[in-house]
C-alpha cells in the first residue's frame, strides 16, 4: 500500500493555480459547486435526509406490524410504504451516501486536486433532488405511489396509477446520476493519480470504488432498458412483458435481476473499503492480505454477474440451471471469506482499541456475516423454495444492508468526521449511539430470521397471530433503532460546529496511513493542487 | 471554481477512459433492449 509522503513533487504538476483559493459565498457555492468537497459534503447531507424519510416509512410498516389485524394504515398504503421505503433507501441513502463518500475520500486518497469531471459532478448530484422529489410526489398522486415492490414487477407495476411514469422517469434520473457518478469516479483514479501510485498502491476504499463504478456502469444501464420496456408496454403499446401479446414476465425478472444482484455488490464493495481502512488503523498493524483483498473483491464482482437467477429460483427453471446458480452463488462465499479472514487477521495480535469507527467496523464484521451465512441458506435450491417471498428474506438482506451498508456508512463517518471538519465529536456519545444501533438492529432484524421460518410472508399489512410476539418485538427494535439515529445527527451538528480541535493524523494514537492523513484537518479546500509523491 | 486540466495527454487520457466508459454503459442499455426485442415473439 502507498506511503504519503509530505514532499510534493512540483514538476508533475498538471493543474494550473487560482486566485480564487476559498469557497464561494452564499447559496452560489452550493448551487454551482465543482469542488469534490463541497459535493461530497452535499451527498451526505442529502443521503442523510433521505435515511430518515425512508426510515420514517419503515416505522410506518412496523407500527403497523406491530399487532395482528389492521389498525393504523390501509393495505394500500402499507404496500406504498414497503415500495418507495425500499427504494428511497437504495437509492437516495445507501447508494447517495458512498459516492459522497468517494467524492470526499478518492481525490484525497489518490493525491488528486479534485475529481476528473467536476461539473458533471454537480450535474450527477443536482439531479437526485429532482429524482427524488418525484417519486416521494407521486405519495400525493391519484392512485398514490407505486406499491408492486421496488422491484417493478409486470404484470403488477403496470396496474401503478398516475404514479407509473413518475417512477419510471425518477429511476432513469437515479440511474443516470450513478452512471455519471461512477464515470467520474473511475476516469478520476485511471488518471488523477498522484506519481508513483500503482495500482496495486492504491488504498483499499479506492480499490473497492473502482470496481464499484465499473459494475455500475454495467448494471444501470440494464434496468434503465428494464424499465423504457415497462414504459414503452405501457404506453406505446409494446408487449416485451406481456403473455397476451407473446411477451414474458419473467423475462422482465431476469434482466432485472441482472441489474439487482450487481447492485447488492455495489451497496457493499465500498462498505468492504471502508471496513479495510478502519480495522488497520485501531487494529496498529497493517491490513493482512493486501493484494488478496482487492483480488477478492474483483472475485465477488465478477461472480455478481453470474448469479442473478437465484432471486427466481421459484419461477421455475431447468434443473441445471438451478445447480449453476445456487453453486455460483455459493462460490461467492469463498472471496468473501478471505475478507473476513483477512479482516480477523489484522486484528490478530494487534493492539485494538475501541473508538466509533472501530466499533462498528466490529459489528459491521460479525453481523454482516449473519447476513452472509442467512444467504447461502438462501442459496439452497430447496430451502429457497421454503423461504422465498418469507420474512427470512427479509431479515437475510437487511442483515447485509442495515449492519452491514450502513454501519460502515457510519463507520466512515465517524471516521472522518474530524477530518473534514476539524473538530472531534464527542467519543461517549459515539460509543453510546453504537451500543444502542447494535443492539436495536438486532432487536429489530434477528426475530425476523424466526418468523420467516414459521412462514410469514413478506409485504403484508396482517398476520396470523400465531406471529405476534416477534412481531412485537421486531418493531420494539425499529423504534429503538430509529430514535437512536436522532443521536447520530447530534453528534454530527455539534461536531461541524465547534469542538476541540483534531490532529492532522486525527487518530494520532492509531495507525492511519494514506494520503488524506497528510493534510490539514480540515483540509484546504483545494487540496494537492501540487501532486504528491508516492514512495 | 473547477480545477482547470492543462496536461494535454492527461486530457487525452481523460477523454480516452470516459469514451470507453460511456460506450460500455451504452452497449449494456442497447444490448438487453435489443436482446428482449429478438426474443419477442
């Protein structure tokens, strides 16, 4: 891995000096911005935003949920929640969230002056506002917002009312703003790298971004033509997934989930990253297998590509087919499983400590390979056939993308936090907001493992009693879980605004290695305008 | 203000990367259309 190095080599200097060395005033700086910064900094915000109308629907599911019988929504709209929750959280949080991260990490990782593409930077931002201002709208529409599942089944998604091309058109804008997020991240680090940083030199986050932007770029553009086919079926009179006009639904399942399944990968390869740069540095050793983390992680993003069917096994297929996709998604277990040894190994022997950003690479470790370990059951042909469309599905992937996505959001966050700001925040009140995420998540996810079992089915607004009490107990842990993250944005607030000041290693007493640690806290804001040299 | 690139073959490089990548989204978005119009019936 790269050794900064504070030298700063003047003769590789490909970028001209400005006058113009702070931020613009007034809401200009935000509206125009082109600084990597600044839109990092906006994405968070907005990811975080959009955390918190989706969770608000979830709440609005697990109140619901909280007894059997319907009391406090009509079905209609508990199936609205469970749509638009799914896709404002994919969309708007998890996905917004990385590349604010990649905008604010990768230029100062690689040694960059700023991104490769600033202005189509603010275009890929400022479009997810309007995105996502349309389909929370359509809530407001007659028929109200789509409610088939994000995953836009025909034949149901086309009985969506006045909301179907709303959606259509806001997932074209998500998907372009990826596309266009992940061109820049990936022309960024093929040649905004600072002299002497190889490849294999890179910082891990990079590493997993790059391979994150790469699958991007494939899989968005497949549910953009996924979903022009459901518009063009639904008003130009088109039958790509219509059996009436010799068209098939489920051809629509299988290219969708060949964007989906990807897109699982792309939610958690930056989360890889992240935990990669975290676990070393609290951990005071190196990370253990290097260039067999970044092998593993093209490993797992290669076999994405090749496993989607088993999101469908019970749509019926040939029984070879069935024997390739459950095996090849097996096999995805295998690089995930040198992570999570290399993971263990760093800390082996090492001398640990627990701050924030520790502890939820910690947690992210354990309960992100519950959710690992939930899937390969999932994987099983005939165990599938039991647990498909059940609560045991639901627990499995929020396993991944709650402990696991988000977690290692927080994780960078917490970071950093001081790094962009400063400031460090209050390390108590981090720990306590851990201890409450950790055990809330799992108050709110684990029974869900126990009622998928007993065979609850998923998006449904009642229940046989028989499913009561876990029930109960899971939206106990969805309150507990929500009104913890109030503290999270606590922390946060006070920590952009004032507190004592950080290093520029930040973690002084921990091992933090790269490039970002030999700036300023904060740094400035145009950074390596002069590329640094990498030894 | 964006930072201005000045390096000719970094531009060219940039325009290169951004070319392929463009192209690659474009053959992902055109190839499964036209692979769902050849299986219509």
């Amino acid at each position: 891995m790269a050794h900064a190095h504070a030298h700063h080599d003047h003769s590789g200097a490909a970028h001209d000096h400005h006058d113009d060395h702070g931020p613009a005033k007034g809401i200009g700086r935000w509206l125009f911005a082109t600084n990597h910064k600044d839109i990092g900094t906006m994405y968070m915000l907005f990811s975080l935003l959009m955390f918190f109308i989706g969770g608000t629907m979830a709440l609005v599911v697990r109140a619901e949920l909280f007894k059997p019988g319907l009391q406090l929504v009509d079905p209609m709209f508990f199936n609205q929640m469970t749509t638009m929750h799914a896709l404002v959280m994919i969309f708007g949080a998890v996905m917004p969230a990385f590349v604010g991260l990649a905008n604010w990490m990768i230029p100062l990782q690689v040694g960059a002056p700023d991104m490769a593409l600033p202005r189509m930077n603010n275009f890929s931002f400022w479009i997810l506002p309007f995105a996502f201002t349309m389909l929370i709208g359509s809530l407001f529409v007659p028929g109200g917002a789509p409610a088939g599942g994000w995953t836009m089944y025909p034949p149901l998604s086309q009985q969506t009312g006045d909301a179907f091309p709303m959606l259509i058109f806001a997932v074209h804008l998500m998907g372009a703003s990826s596309i266009m997020g992940a061109i820049n991240v990936i022309v960024t680090i093929m040649n905004m790298r600072a002299p002497g940083m190889s490849l294999l030199k890179m910082p891990i986050f990079v590493w997993t971004w790059l391979i994150t932007a790469y699958l991007l770029i494939a899989v968005m553009p497949v549910l953009a033509g996924a979903v022009t086919m459901l518009l063009t079926d639904h008003y130009f009179g088109t039958t790509f997934f219509e059996a009436a006009g010799g068209g098939d639904p489920v051809m629509f399942q299988h290219i969708f989930w060949f964007f989906g399944h990807p897109e699982v990968y792309i939610m958690i390869l930056p989360a890889f990253g992240i935990v990669s740069e975290i676990i070393p540095t609290f951990s005071r050793k190196p990370l253990f297998g290097y260039d067999a983390m970044v092998y593993a992680t093209a490993s797992i993003a290669f076999l994405s590509f090749i496993v989607w069917a088993h999101h469908m096994f019970t749509v019926g297929m040939p029984l070879a087919g069935q024997m390739f996709f459950m095996l090849a998604t097996m096999l995805i277990a295998v690089p995930t499983g040198v992570k999570v040894f290399n993971w263990t190994a760093t800390m082996f022997k090492g001398s640990l400590s627990f701050e924030p950003p520790m502890l939820f690479a910690i947690s992210f470790l354990f309960l992100f390979t519950i959710g690992g370990f939930s899937g390969l059951m999932l994987a099983i042909v005939p165990a599938d056939f039991q647990y498909h469309d059940t609560y045991f599905v639901v627990a499995h992937f929020h396993y991944v993308l709650v402990p696991g996505a988000v977690f290692s959001i927080m994780a960078a966050v917490y970071y950093w936090l001081p790094k962009w700001t400063g400031h460090l925040y209050n390390m108590k009140l981090g720990k306590t907001h851990f201890w409450l995420s950790t055990i809330f998540v799992n108050v709110l996810f684990f029974p869900q493992h126990f009622l998928g079992l007993a065979g609850m089915p998923r998006r449904i607004p009642d229940y046989s009693t028989q499913f009561a009490d876990w029930n109960m107990v899971s939206s106990i842990g969805a309150f507990g879980f929500g009104l913890s993250q109030l503290l999270f944005v606590y922390i946060i607030v006070s920590c952009i605004r004032g507190g004592e000041k950080a290093s520029d290693k930040v973690w002084d007493s921990g091992r933090p290695h790269g490039l970002e640690w030999t700036l300023s806290s904060p740094p400035p804001y145009h950074s390596f305008e002069t590329a640094p040299e990498v030894k | 203000m964006a930072t201005e690139i000045r390096d000719p073959e970094r531009k060219r490089g940039i325009t290169r990367t951004v070319i392929w990548c463009v192209l690659l989204a474009a053959t992902f978005y055109f190839g499964f259309i036209a692979m769902a119009v050849m299986r219509s019936h």
